[in-house]
C-alpha cells in the first residue's frame, strides 16, 4: 500500500471519528467452549439492547425509521464505549457460565472452578475499567 499524505490522513482520520460517533450497536453476542477430559462444555449469551424482541435484528429500528421516527432509530442502541463495556459484561458471564458447565459436567475440578472464576472476574474488570477511561470507544 502505497503511503498515505497527511491530508488523506487527515480525511481518513475524520471519517474514522464519524463513523464511531455515529455507529450504534444493538446486540453483543458471546460464545464458550471449555474443554476437559470428558468433552466440550459450550455456552452462548446473546444480548440485545432495549428491546422486548425475542432476537433483535434491528427490525423495529427499520419499521420506526419507516414510520418518520428516524431519530428514535439513530439513537436506539448502544455508543461504542457501552458496547465494548456491554460485551465485557456479556462475555464474563459467558466465561463463567462455561467453567460452571465444565465443572458439573466432571470436566474440572472445584479448584480448578474456582481459579478460573478469580481469573476471570479480575480480567474483565480490568478490560470493564480501561473501557471506562478510554473516552473514544476504544480505538
């Protein structure tokens, strides 16, 4: 790839800032798989965000935006940032529900459970809090 100038960087930065100020997400999906001894442990989370539809695909977004209420539909879903700290959220509770399935499963041990649960919880703190500081979504 040939280098860019500054001024295409500068268009390129520019089209990058508006895009995620205006990019909205509306679901964040996780999957787990665990694997011991006796086979596979697997979980999947979907969340959606403030919606009552059983899997939300953005339909009620397009059937608002048909009906003129297009700012509800440009604003519905989640910013970047709450994205990222809604799929931390997500993706936790993913981890652990995976390593709860592995255990009773007889794939590991309650020590093993345990370490994995202290593990996980302490990592995805961690990601949830550079998340919170980082005010741009992430990158």
């Amino acid at each position: 790839m040939d280098k860019l100038t500054d001024s295409e960087k500068q268009v390129l930065k520019d089209a990058l800032d508006n895009v995620k100020k205006h990019v909205r997400i509306t679901k964040v999906v996780c999957t787990r798989s665990v694997k011991g001894r006796g086979g596979d442990n697997y979980v999947g989370f979907s969340a959606a965000w403030d919606t009552i539809q059983d899997d939300s695909g953005g339909g009620a977004d397009l059937n608002s935006a048909q009906d003129g209420d297009v700012e509800q539909a440009q604003h519905g879903g989640m910013t970047l940032k709450e994205g990222r700290i809604a799929a931390h959220v997500i993706a936790m509770q993913a981890d652990l529900a995976a390593h709860e399935h592995a255990t009773a499963g007889g794939n590991l041990s309650a020590e093993q459970l345990e370490n994995a649960r202290r593990a996980i919880k302490n990592n995805y703190t961690t990601l949830m809090v550079e998340s919170l500081r980082n005010g741009n979504g992430g990158g």
